[in-house]
C-alpha cells in the first residue's frame, strides 16, 4: 500500500484560501491517501522556519516528499519554507504575472485580504443572514416574508447545514421547513407555504441513509425505523412533484453543490465571501 502523503496548507493568514484551492486539487487524485495539516499565520521568518521543520519531520517519518501548498504573500516566507524539501505549490504564482502585465501594474501584497472584514456592509449582510436562518431553522418561526429562499423536506434530509452555509459564504436568507407526518398525509403542500411558493426547492434523501441518520440521534425510535424513512420520503418526493418544485437529493451530494444548485435553481446570484 502507497505511504500516506503529508500535505500541509500554509498562509500567513487564515490559510482558508489555501486549504481550498488545495483540496480541490489533491481529490483529482484518487487512490492517493493524504494526511492535512493547516498552519495558519505564519507571518514571521521564525514561524516560517518552525514551519519548515515541522515539514522535514513529516518527511522524514512518512518516507515521502510532503506537498506544501502555500498562500503566503511575503515570497520571503515562501523561500524560507522551501527549505523543507517539500514541494512548495505558490497558489498565487501562476497568476500574479499574467494579472500584473494585464492591469499594467505590480501586485501590492496585502495579507488577509480575502477573509478579512474589508467590506462591513458584506460583512453584516453575513451576519444577518446567519440570524434569519438560525431562526427560521425547522419551522420555528413561520414568517418567510423577508427569505430569499426555503429548503423543504423530510427531518434530516439536510436543511440546517445547508441554510447555514448560504447564509455564511452567501449572504442569503434561508429559512428551512421539515415536512412532519401530518403535513404528509395531506398530501398537498402546507398552507404556511402556498403563498411562497417562488422561494421553495427540495430536499430529498436516500431512505437508508436517512435511516443511519436518524439512528445516530434517536437510536431505535419508530422515527428511525427504513420503513418509517421510507414511507416519508415517498410521501414527501410524490408532494413535491405534484406541486412542480424542483428537488435535489443530499445522499452524495457536497453542501457546496447542495448550495450551488439552490442558487442556480432559483436565480439567486451572490458572490461567495
């Protein structure tokens, strides 16, 4: 079996802008097995050399040559951490040249610029939206007059992740509301919903995975039980497409897709923070 490669994300800020680049590149790999480590502020030639040695380390007890993927503006740092040996990948570098000849102008490095609080209004329309979903999360309260949109579905189909997340890297206001055994049985689409629904998309899920799901939180109970799963997703999937609201399943689904498609589906078109 192939060694596990140690990776290590490294950025004299969060090291977030690092972190993500960096996975979306290593899972083109597949059979590859990393290990991550994310060293953030290293902002210092000390912290670079410290870095640095936690890097050797890692070669030296994994017996391969770690990958540093690194978002340090201060190429300084940058040097200094290619002296561990590992592969040093400047998510910057292959960039700044072409933007610099383009804009007829040279970079002015700036750390933390892309996850520091440099717009306040962007910054409050976050935090805002954080709150409305966190309020409007499981039909605790009713009123989606102010939503910019509202995921319906059965319990545990993935509504809570999925509305925080587009209130923190969006700004949307996404409220969720769980389709309980009563509102199934009707068949029809809830009354507190009818006049919203331009804002409603779906949720659905694989009855087996809902199933291992609700194990984990109400082990045993008839809530968990497959058939239980599988009737309320028969019952919830036959609503939606009577009522023509377009649905996603969750089952393999990444948030970051779930949320994509949401916004896609519904026209909603926000820069991501």
């Amino acid at each position: 079996m192939d060694a596990v490669r140690p990776v290590f994300y490294v950025s004299d800020g969060t090291g977030i802008t690092a972190e993500t680049i960096g996975h979306s590149l290593l899972t083109q790999f597949s059979g590859q097995r990393f290990s991550s480590d994310r060293l953030p502020f290293v902002d210092t030639l000390d912290k670079a050399r410290a870095a640095a040695g936690k890097i050797r380390a890692a070669a030296q007890s994994s017996g391969v040559r770690p990958i540093v993927i690194s978002s340090c503006v201060d190429q300084a740092l940058t040097a200094q951490l290619a002296e561990s040996g590992g592969l040093i990948l400047d998510v910057f570098a292959p960039f700044i040249g072409p933007l610099e000849r383009e804009l007829g102008q040279p970079r002015q490095p700036r750390v933390g610029q892309a996850h520091g609080i440099v717009d306040f209004e962007a910054y409050h329309r976050r935090i805002n939206a954080m709150n409305y979903a966190l309020a409007h999360d499981d039909g605790v309260r009713l009123d989606y007059s102010d939503a910019d949109l509202i995921l319906v579905g059965v319990s545990r189909a993935g509504k809570t992740p999925t509305c925080i997340y587009l209130a923190l890297h969006h700004g949307v206001r996404a409220a969720n509301y769980p389709l309980t055994p009563e509102d199934l049985e009707g068949e029809c689409l809830p009354a507190v919903l009818r006049p919203y629904r331009s804002k409603l998309f779906g949720l659905t899920i694989d009855p087996v995975r809902l199933h291992q799901i609700r194990q984990e939180r109400r082990p045993n109970s008839r809530y968990a039980q497959l058939d239980t799963c599988r009737r309320e997703v028969a019952q919830a999937e036959a609503m939606l497409r009577r009522e023509g609201i377009e649905m996603l399943s969750t089952t393999h689904a990444s948030i970051e897709e779930i949320a994509s498609r949401v916004m896609e589906a519904l026209g909603l078109d926000r820069e991501m923070f």
